[in-house]
C-alpha cells in the first residue's frame, strides 16, 4: 500500500465511528470498511469518473447505504 493510499484510509477510519453515531471501539472493522470504500472509490473514478461525484455526494448526505 502506498502512504497516501494508507492516509486516506486512516482518516476515513477514524471518521466511520463519528458518521455512524457510535462509539469508536472496533478499529479492525473500521479500518476494512474504510480500505474498502477507498478501494471502491478508486475503482470507480477510473471505470467511471461521473459516478463518483454522485455517490460521494450521496455517501456524504445519507441518500445510500455502503455496498455490501
């Protein structure tokens, strides 16, 4: 992993507890959620550079739910 790639999967760590309105006591699953959403972020700026802005902009104000 790169460090940027790690940096951006730490803070977005640290901020699933804060968006999920609970406490912040499972870091392992945190971490993986966040690798995965940052994964899934990439994934889709590179196959599909306009759907990205939409479902960032959907994550960030609740209109959806993370993928499973």
């Amino acid at each position: 992993m790169g460090g940027d790639r790690d940096e951006k999967i730490r803070q977005r760590a640290y901020a699933i507890p804060q968006r999920e309105g609970g406490p912040d006591s499972d870091h392992e699953r945190h971490w993986h959620t966040a690798k995965d959403e940052i994964d899934r972020e990439a994934a889709l700026a590179r196959d599909f550079p306009d759907v990205l802005t939409v479902e960032a902009l959907a994550m960030r104000t609740g209109i959806t739910e993370q993928w499973t």
